[in-house]
C-alpha cells in the first residue's frame, strides 16, 4: 500500500464480501481498524483476522450507542459498506430501508460532529437502473428495486449533507464485483462450484450482462479514495468500464478449467434488474485518481478458482 491512510479507521459491513476483503488488506499492510459489528453476525469471513481489528458490537440502529462509540474513536476514514438487500432472497422492504436509509443516516449523523478525512459511502450501480449506454454517475437515476431505491435515498443524503455542511463525503457505485469469500448463491461461485464437480448450471438469457470488476480492484479503489484530496458530494463508479455477456463469463471459467459442460441456458428466470447492456463508464475516475483496473475477466477468474481450490469445500 502506497498511500497512507488516516487513521483511525472505521468500518461497517466488515462481515460482509467487500468489506471483509477491505479490512484483510488493511490489517495485513499494519493497520489496526475499528469494526461495527452486530451480536449476530456471521464472521466466518474475517474470523482468522478478527484479532487484529477493534470490534465494537453494536447495530446502526442504535444512534446514541454509535454516536457515543464515534466520539470516543474521532475516525478519520469511515468505509460505510453495510447493506441489506443485494441479494435476491433479501426482499423485505421495511428490512432493506432500516438497514441502507435509518442505519446509514444514523452512522453518518452520528459522525457529523467530529472532524473526519473522509467518509465512504458504498452504493450501488443499481440506483441508475436500466440504461443502453455506459452508465455514467452525472445519469438520472431511475433506481429499478427497493435496494435500489433506498441506497439511492442515502446517496442524495449524503450529497446533501456534504454540500450544505461542507463535509468529505462521497459514494462509489460497485458493479458486479466477484472474488475471494463472494457470497455462494452469486454468480461466479456459482459456476465454479458446478463445474468444478462436473455440473451443468442452470443460468439465464446467455445474452445478459455484467460489468465485471475483480475484488482486488475494488479494494485498490477504495484506498486510492480514501488517500487521495476528497471532493464535496461526489459518486464514482467502481467498475472495468467493460461489458460482458453471461456467456462470455461462462466460457472463461470453463477454459480456465479444461472442461467442456453444456450449460443450461434459459432455465433459471431472468430477475428485474437483468439487463443486457450493463456498463459503466469509468472516465470520470480516469480523470480524478488516474485509475483503472488491473485485472482483466481471465485473470480475476483465475484467482478467484484458485482461491476455491485452496480454501472452499465444495
């Protein structure tokens, strides 16, 4: 890591995907980040590196309890990637607007008071729903699920919050982001779990799409932000700016592993926010932090089957 990043660190959805490839990265390079963790998350993920972090159990919607901890902490760098609702199994409305519009105001509230570096917000790149371009962060956001709607809702709070306060904060926008610890429903995992034992996958129209961005990159985005002069109210997008068809995705994984399975296209049902153009447009980050990804698909893919080799039990 380069850049240094100023500490105190705190960070939400650590249990998670993305947050806990974060906070791996971070206590590898020396770091010794601050955690929000509730009493029954799952942290099978970060349970190796849990030691190396201060854990505090408490859950967002708890504002005194977070606005107490926060002032004793005084974080510099807030990484904010809680969520509920990316999954299509999570569609509890009530859920999903507790956990990314009441839990998220109540953390950025809760912060508002002390002087941080910046705060990171995590969005999503379904807030711009269906586009037949590049999705770029200036686009009218048509948000296309509940997730959606009230990630977006917390987007424009933290815009108006940073602006009318004049306060670091901003959102980056993930698009399909796969890796090591990815959830096992998902895609990716999925394919490699099938394959791996001689199975044909049950997918979608072979023509949908993803902007598929490897999780390293991810990180690697984040900590530029994080170092980088910080921007009032500004999204980024976090993708490769490349699209690729689940077909495409498929034939990758499948030369990767020597092996030659038909798949079963059309037989799992296309979910609402399928599309067949899903991609960003990556020059605004090109221009602000002089960025792009490493990974290309068959190296990222590579890595990931490594990793699922290594660690995953099938």
């Amino acid at each position: 890591m380069n850049n240094k990043i100023k500490t105190p660190i705190l960070i939400t959805g650590s249990s998670g995907f993305i947050g806990s490839n974060l906070i791996r990265t971070l206590v590898n390079s020396g770091y010794k980040p601050h955690v929000f963790l509730k009493k029954d998350s799952n942290i099978w993920r970060i349970k190796d590196i849990i030691n190396k972090a201060i854990i505090h159990k408490v859950d967002l919607l708890e504002f005194k309890k977070i606005t107490k901890i926060v002032k004793i902490i005084k974080p510099k760098t807030i990484f904010h990637l809680a969520t509920y609702g990316a999954y299509s199994y999570q569609n509890n409305r009530d859920k999903i607007k507790k956990n990314n519009l009441d839990a998220a105001i109540n953390l950025l509230d809760a912060c508002k008071s002390i002087k941080f570096h910046v705060f990171i917000n995590t969005g999503t790149n379904s807030e711009y729903g269906f586009k037949n371009k590049p999705m770029k962060e200036s686009d009218v956001i048509i948000p296309n699920s509940y997730y959606a709607v009230f990630k977006a809702s917390f987007t424009n709070y933290c815009q108006f919050i940073s602006i009318s306060k004049k306060l670091p904060i901003i959102t980056v926008r993930p698009f399909h982001v796969y890796g090591p610890y990815e959830e096992n429903t998902r895609l990716i995992p999925t394919l490699i779990k099938c394959l791996l034992m001689n199975k044909s996958p049950n997918l979608v129209d072979s023509k949908i799409s993803r902007d598929m961005i490897y999780i390293n990159d991810v990180v690697d985005l984040f900590i530029t932000i994080a170092t980088k002069k910080i921007d009032f109210g500004e999204i980024y997008n976090m993708g490769s700016g490349k699209n690729y068809t689940i077909k495409e995705i498929f034939n990758t994984v499948q030369s990767l592993l020597n092996l030659k399975i038909r798949p079963k296209w059309n037989t799992m049902k296309n979910r609402e926010w399928d599309q067949k153009i899903w991609v960003s447009d990556m020059k605004k980050v090109r221009k602000k932090y002089n960025w792009k990804a490493k990974y290309s698909l068959n190296k990222g893919l590579n890595e990931t089957i490594k990793w699922y080799r290594k660690y995953h039990s099938l």
